[in-house]
C-alpha cells in the first residue's frame, strides 16, 4: 500500500515520514475526490471540519464558548473564520459528539450564524448547563431538526465514505447514569483504504462497549479520546485501532494536563506519530482515499 505522510509548514516541506510515499515534491494531493479533515485548533476542545469528495461539509464539535470567566469563543474565534475562509455556506451535518463545553459550546455561535445547518446529530444526553441551553436555543430557533444516532448506523456523508456510528450502542435513556464523556458520538470513517476514528471523548466504559461489539477499529489517522487523556486510549482498545498517526486536541498548558504521559508512551511504543493542535496548530490531513497527506498551520 502506497500510503505518505507528509508534513507541511506553509508552503515549506518540513519533514517527510513513511518513505513509501507515493507523491513527489510538495504538491499537495490536488484534484477531484479529496476528503480533507481539519482538526482545528481550538485551544483546550475539540472542532473538526469535514469536506468530502461529495462536497459535502460536516462539523464535528466546536470547541468552547465564550463566558465572562474565559472570553475566548472558539466558534466566533475559529470554527467561523475557517468555515469562511473556506468558502463554506452550509454543513451538511453538525456532530455534537457530547454536551461538555469544550464540544458544544462553539456550535452556538455557529448555529446562530449566517451558515445554514441541514442537521445536527446528538448523542441525545442533556446538560444542565447554559452552554447546553444556548445549544438548544439555536437548534429550536433555527427549526434545526436533531437527530440521535440509531445503534451502527451509517451516516450519509455521499456515497465515497463510509461513516459509521460505533458508540453510544445503547438508547439514551439506557445510559444517562453514565458520566457525559462515555456518552460521545464515536465515528469510524473510511474513505478507500484511509481510515479514520473519531473518538470526542470517549473513555474506558464507551471503549468496552465498542469493543463488545466487534467493530472492527483499525485506523490510519486516529483522533486521541478526550484530548490524550489517561481516562481514554485503552491499551486494547489503541492496540486494536493501530494508527499511523494520533492527533492530539488540547490547549497550551491546559488546567487538566492533558494530554498524559500513559497515551503517549502507548502512541510512542506503537510507532504513531503524534501530532497536537497546542504544538501545531491547526492539522490537516488531505487524502485521496489511496495515500494521505498532513498539513499543519
Ligand atoms: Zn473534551
């Protein structure tokens, strides 16, 4: 398999891993059928930007909202400015993977936006939070309709990828005694032979319900669980995903030092390149279904 890695700073080649690589020189994977993932770097949360070969867009997760305590909103201050950037009117679908703030609460500035939400997929767990309640108060407004994940289900993100729901595998009333983060939306992507898992945070109990499902984990790039976290990134649970690549979404000296030492030495040990939006700002990662290609801010 003909897979390369390559990491760009700007428009200067930095480094270059895998030399099985199986582009030449600096292009960047160009053309039709791209699938671009941008992990975007939201400080201490999570936010990343789909664009499929369909052109279809999706958001999963929108870092913090602004508060008078911390006044960084990561949906005005990031989400927003990227989609823009992008030339981006309208997500095909919102992911709110869990209700923590660090998920959801850059959506309400997105979902009170200009930019028009087809729908928004929920695990389905309220917060008591007004983080929670904005949310809400957005999707109301706007006449968003909301939608829970079924169990495996298959999301229609075009006919290229593959996007499967394999956590939460319960209803939600069936697991509201569990703490929000083994509530998140985890997504496994593959686009031909590149591979995706999107964990939110996802920790140990939502690891072995995964894992007694069989669903299959293996994966090239793979979004660390809750930011690095020791409560995430289970032995099994990482052994059998087996990434290429770990990318870690946290903020610069972040209160819960994250990400902790046991996932990354668990990511070293396997190989796994690491990469964290603290270090490298925003990570993308660029693939034609064949080879991938990262590029970092
Ligand atoms: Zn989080």
């Amino acid at each position: 398999m003909n897979k390369g890695v390559k990491y760009f700073s700007g428009f200067l080649l930095a480094v270059a891993l895998f030399l099985t690589a199986s582009t030449s020189g600096p292009a960047v994977l160009a053309g039709k059928d791209i699938l671009k993932i941008t992990f975007l770097n939201v400080r201490q949360g999570d936010s990343a930007v789909i664009q499929t070969p369909d052109n279809k867009v999706i958001v999963i997760d929108g870092g913090q909202l602004g508060t008078r305590y911390s006044r960084f909103d990561a949906g005005e201050e990031v989400l927003i400015p990227f989609l823009e950037k992008e030339g981006i009117k309208k997500i095909d679908m919102v992911v709110a993977t869990h209700p923590d703030y660090d998920h959801m609460g850059g959506l309400v500035a997105l979902l009170n936006s200009d930019i028009k939400v087809d729908e928004v997929l929920d695990c389905g767990v309220p917060h008591t939070t007004g983080t929670y309640k904005a949310y809400v108060k957005a999707i109301k407004g706007k006449k968003i309709p909301l939608k829970i994940p079924e169990k495996g289900e298959v999301l229609n993100w075009g006919d290229k990828l593959r996007a499967q729901v394999i956590a939460p595998q319960v209803p939600p009333e069936k697991r509201m005694n569990r703490n929000l983060n083994n509530n998140s939306i985890v997504i496994k992507l593959d686009y031909g032979e590149v591979s995706f898992l999107l964990t939110g945070d996802c920790e140990h109990e939502e690891e072995h319900e995964i894992l007694g499902s069989g669903a299959r984990l293996k994966a090239d790039i793979y979004k660390a669980s809750h930011h690095g976290s020791r409560t995430g990134s289970g032995e099994v649970f990482y052994y059998l995903t087996d990434p290429e690549v770990a990318i870690i979404s946290c903020g610069k000296r972040n209160k819960f030092d994250h990400p902790h030492w046991e996932p990354i030495k668990l990511f070293r040990e396997t190989g796994a390149e690491i990469l964290r939006t603290d270090y490298h700002g925003d990570i993308t990662v660029i693939t034609d279904g064949k080879t991938y290609e990262i590029l970092e801010d």
